[in-house]
C-alpha cells in the first residue's frame, strides 16, 4: 500500500485520505498528552505556523501505545488546544505498533532512522518527514521538532 492510498480518520470524526497531502512536505508525529515529551507541541505548533502556508503541516497522530494519552478525541482536542494552541491536524487515536498498527504507520515504520534503522516506534513523539517527491526522513522521540536537520530539510523543500 502507498501512502496516498491511507484513510484518515480526524480528531473530529471526518474522513480524510493521505492522498489530500499529495505534493505537500508533512511532518507525521505520533503524540501522547500526557508523556514527558509533550512540550514539543509546543514547537510543532511553530513549525505550523512558520511553514503552514508554504506547502508545509504536521499531522499530529495520538497513540496511547505507550500509555499516555487522554481516552476519547474531545478530551485529546481540548487539551491540545488550550495547552499548546495547537491548530495543525489531528488524528483520532492509532496504534502506531503492533498488529493493529495504523496503516499509515506500516509503511512509516519501514523508514530507517540516522543510524539507518527501521521498525517499531520507539516512543512518544516520534517524527517522519514525509517530503512532496514522497522521499520520508525519520527522527526518533528525542530528536526535537525544531532541530537543525528538520528544520533545513522543511526550508529545501518547501513550495517555491
């Protein structure tokens, strides 16, 4: 399956297709509420706010695969909102592991992060730069959303 084949499901209960994305640079982000990394909403909201109008969005993914997320999307949205000011878009919860893994996970787990390896996310907040030509970049949990190489693959590709 390609990515432009994958349902969405959104925080607010709409459909949406991978494909909708087509030709734009995404920023994929499995997010948890209530984990230690969850002040990187913080910098992903800047990203989106940057970028958000050049071709660029981060597609927040809440997982409670490691046990910190809120249990239903109102509470996940509320607390994204008034917490962070996030306004980029969100998932409804997915696994992003296991045999349930989201579809759209399966095909990002196959990308090899820096030290050229692939499989499980590893935690929380874990980051896949999808760019327009489809080539996906991976930066694990602790990688921050603002970190020089991110920041440079974003400014390279953005539309023009």
């Amino acid at each position: 399956m390609s990515l432009e084949n994958v349902e969405l499901i959104m925080l607010d209960g709409t459909t949406r297709n991978f494909s909708e994305f087509a030709g734009q640079m995404v920023l994929v982000v499995n997010v948890a509420s209530r984990c230690g990394l969850s002040p990187q909403y913080e910098a992903l909201e800047k990203l989106q706010k940057t970028y958000g109008d050049k071709g660029f969005t981060v597609l927040g993914v809440p997982s409670n695969q490691f046990l910190q997320e809120l249990k239903t999307s109102d509470d996940i949205a509320e607390y994204c909102s008034t917490t962070w000011g996030v306004t980029f878009p969100m998932t409804e919860k997915a696994a992003v592991n296991g045999k349930g893994r989201h579809e759209l996970y399966k095909e990002l787990v196959k990308t090899k992060d820096r030290a050229g390896l692939a499989g499980p996310v590893l935690w929380n907040f874990e980051k896949f730069l999808i760019l327009p030509n489809g080539e996906i970049h991976r930066f694990r949990p602790t990688t921050v959303p603002d970190d020089a190489e991110i920041i440079s693959l974003i400014e390279a590709n953005l539309s023009k």
